[in-house]
C-alpha cells in the first residue's frame, strides 16, 4: 500500500488514463483507494488528506473516461 496526499495521487494517475490500462478502481472496506490494472497489478493507496466525497468524485470521473468502477464510497 502507498500512502500520499491527493495531489500526489493525481499526478500519479494522470499517465495511467492515457492508455486503456486501468482494467478497475474502487475504495475498499478500509477507506483505499485501489487501481486494477490489465496487466494484473493492483496498487492501493492510502489518500491521507482525502474526504470520502472526493474518492467518489475521482471514481465518477474515472467512469466517465471509460474505467469501470465501483461507487460504494
């Protein structure tokens, strides 16, 4: 699991949308924020300055860019 401030996870998923690369996103049980990839990967990642309103917002932006998510943050 990485720990970071939601700037740094921004960036971080920036290069990733260019490709159909993200397979699925999702906030775990625990509050994560988890990245399936087409190559078999999963990251997660503990967003420390994150409201639970703002995982929603980026999953639906992820949605609307084509990744298939699942919205029960």
């Amino acid at each position: 699991m990485k720990t970071c401030n939601l700037s740094d996870f921004m960036k971080a998923l920036t290069p990733w949308l260019d490709d159909d690369y993200i397979r699925k996103a999702y906030v775990d049980d625990n509050g994560h924020f988890v990245l399936l990839f087409t190559d078999g990967v999963k990251n997660v990642y503990h967003i420390e300055d994150c409201e639970k309103s703002q995982l929603k917002e980026i999953l639906e932006d992820l949605k609307k860019k084509g990744v298939s998510v699942e919205l029960s943050c």
